[in-house]
C-alpha cells in the first residue's frame, strides 16, 4: 500500500506540472498548439463596405497565466467558502464511514468464535461497502452531468432550463437506481456475486445479510447523487454540509437506538439484535436524510430551483 500511495502521489504532481505547463503556453493545448491559450490576433481576408481588401479581426480569447503572488482575499472568498464547505462535508462523511467500519469490525456472529466472527462481518462490509461506492460512482455521473447544466442555467437566469434539467436527470436517476438494483439482484440470486467475492463460509452468511441491503438501497443513492449535482450546480455548498452534518447524527441515532436501547432491540428487532446489519440500517438512515434534505432545498418555492414553478416572479 505503501508504494500505490506513492505512485498516487507521483501521478497527482506530474499532472499538476503538466497543467501548468499548458497554461503557460509551455505545453501543447487541446488543440496541439503550444501557446494557443494566449489572445493572438487573425486575419481575415475580405472586403468591406467601401470596397477595402482585407481587414484585422481580434479574436477574444481569455489568457490563463500562472503567477507567484498571493490574490485579494475578495477574489478568493466566494471559492474559499465553498471549498471550506465541501471539506467539512467530506470530513463529517468519512467519519461516520471511519466509525460504520470500527462497528462491523467488533461484530461477530452468535455460532461462531469472538475473533473469526468479527473477521468474516468486517469482511461482509468491506465487500457490502465496495459494491455500494461501485455503484455510487456510477450514479456520480448523474451529479457531474447536473452540475455543470444547472449552473449553466442559473448562470443565464433561465430557471425553465434549470428545472428541466433538473427533472430530467431526476428521471434518469430513477432508472438508474432500479437498472443497478436489478443487476445485484440477479448477481445475488444467482450467487455470482458472493462467490466472486469470498468462498469463506462465514463471510458468505454475513455479506448475505447485507446485499438486500445494498439492493434496495440503490433508487435512493440515485436520487442522492443526482440531488447533490443539482444543488452543487446551485452553489449551496453551506447547505449541503449542514444537511450531511445532520444525516450523520441521524445515522449514529438510529444504529444507537437499534444497538443499545430496549426499545430497539426488543420492539423494533423482536430481539434480534445484529450489529454488522444495524451499522448499515444507520447507513441507509445517512442517506435517506441525505435524500430528505435535499427534497426539501429542491422544492423551496423561492429557493435556487424551485422544482415544482410555484413561484412565480
């Protein structure tokens, strides 16, 4: 692992001295032209009204160039706000995912030793957890797609457009969702997935209790993810770490309330208490508050998309 973390970090600096070099007409652009992001001036043959020959037209091209000096705190702020957010967003996600995985390593199956148990239950989530970022990746497109068009539509003051867009990709969120839930069922049915995987018989019985799990829970990291577009496209950054902040707590409550109060165990489980399968009940509560927020900032009536046009200007 050492050296994969070395060879990220050698790729991520070799790439970032490359965009430099492009920027500063060092490098060949797109185009194959070294320089070609500079204003340059073309001629275009032609005459004029009065019967000229050709005439000079500037072309309008924005000059990116690198610089050693630091900018005005005005022009940075509007990026270092946003960025501040979706750090602390990150930061705020990766702990509940550090913690769901500190859990799954404790649990351990009632017929089986202390220490194989919790080896097979953090290995069902480990491969649980690869098969939903799998699938979270895909619906990511939804997000980056969304993004750029929302903003684009803001940007030109069309809020026609941005709805649309909107709708549009909520609908193909959808059949996302359902074509990816589809996919795993017939992985899991068929037992593809679990051999795949493992051929340990206590980590087969484990990811078993999670892969419906993961299965029904793919229409709404669909619906996630494309929502996420749509509001980062909308610039609210802020919101969207206060509402991850609040999904965090959700999901700690409710695993907290499955685990370790009476109420959980014996009325909402009968009982039968697993702690491998209540750290992902708590995964689902994170995203259905995820998903909960978001409709709520989605549907404001005078909010950035204003999904269902009900206000009216």
């Amino acid at each position: 692992s050492t050296w994969t973390g070395i060879a990220t970090t050698t790729a991520e600096w070799i790439a970032a001295l490359v965009f430099l070099g492009v920027l500063g007409g060092k490098l060949p652009s797109a185009d194959g032209e070294i320089g070609s992001n500079s204003a340059r001036r073309r001629t275009q043959g032609g005459k004029d009204d009065g019967g000229d020959d050709t005439r000079n037209v500037d072309e309008a091209i924005l000059t990116v160039t690198p610089v050693l000096q630091l900018p005005k705190w005005t022009d940075i702020r509007p990026l270092v706000v946003a960025s501040s957010a979706v750090f602390l967003r990150t930061v705020v996600l990766q702990v509940a995912m550090s913690s769901a995985a500190a859990m799954a390593a404790r649990a351990s199956g009632s017929d089986m030793m202390s220490s194989a148990g919790a080896s097979s239950s953090v290995a069902a989530h480990q491969v649980a957890l690869q098969l939903w970022l799998l699938c979270s990746f895909l619906c990511d497109a939804l997000a980056t797609a969304s993004q750029a068009l929302v903003a684009d539509g803001i940007g030109r003051g069309d809020s026609d457009s941005v709805r649309g867009v909107s709708k549009t990709v909520f609908q193909w969120g959808v059949g996302l969702g359902l074509a990816l839930s589809s996919i795993l069922w017939l992985g899991t049915s068929s037992g593809f997935l679990t051999d795949f995987f493992t051929s340990d018989e206590g980590t087969r019985r484990e990811l078993g209790k999670l892969l419906a799990i993961v299965i029904l829970a793919q229409p709404l990291n669909a619906f996630v993810f494309a929502a996420d577009g749509v509001l980062q496209g909308a610039e609210e950054f802020a919101y969207q770490a206060k509402s991850m902040a609040l999904s965090v707590v959700t999901a700690f409550a409710v695993f907290f309330i499955l685990q370790y109060t009476t109420i959980g165990r014996d009325v909402i489980l009968g009982g039968d208490v697993d702690t491998l399968v209540n750290v992902w009940y708590g995964l689902i509560a994170l995203q259905s508050m995820r998903g909960l927020t978001s409709l709520v900032k989605l549907v404001e009536e005078k909010g950035p998309i204003d999904l269902l046009g009900k206000h009216v200007s």
